[in-house]
C-alpha cells in the first residue's frame, strides 16, 4: 500500500498529483499528516486530486481514521485518510428523508 505523507508546508497541489498518479494505477493510498496544518494541506489536496482524476472518470472516497506513529523515539497521533475508488454501484450522493 502506498503511504503519502503530508506536512504543513507540502504544496496541496503537488500532493493531489501524487494522490491521483497512485489512484491511476492502484486501488487504495493511504494520506497521513500530523498536527492541524499538515492535515489542512491532506484534505485540501484530497479534494483537488477529486478533480484531477473526474477527468479520467475515476471517483475516490475518503475514510479518516487515528493511527499511532513513532517518530525519534516518540508516540504521535496522526490522521491517515485512506483513498479508495468508489464502486461503481455506489450512490453518488447524498439524499435526505424530508420528514413532516
């Protein structure tokens, strides 16, 4: 599985390229980033790698999940978001109940 890592200062739109050359060829990449600003730039590049790649037809969903990491020796808590194609039998979009 591919790992993406994003920082804080990672350009959002180098990183969509990343994440939609993975999407082109496999089915899944995972997207991890530590603290606010990393995660910013993550999602941010998440939702233009959605635009890149609706030109090729292909439709991703995004699944936001914690995981532990070490880094020099320390335990962080990142936000790894997993990038999957979405079926194609699979709603589109949202739909409300309108109740009375």
């Amino acid at each position: 599985m591919e790992l993406i890592k994003v920082a804080s200062t990672s350009r959002s739109t180098a990183v969509a390229g990343a994440i939609a050359g993975v999407m082109r060829e496999q089915d899944q990449v995972y997207v991890q980033a530590i603290g606010a600003g990393a995660v910013n730039q993550a999602v941010k590049a998440l939702a233009i790698a959605r635009g890149y790649l609706e030109l090729d037809g292909i439709d991703v969903i995004c699944i936001p999940s914690f995981v532990e990491v070490m880094i020099d020796n320390q335990e962080r808590t990142a936000v790894r978001l997993t990038v999957e194609k979405r079926s194609p039998s699979a709603p589109t979009e949202w739909t409300s109940a309108e109740t009375e």
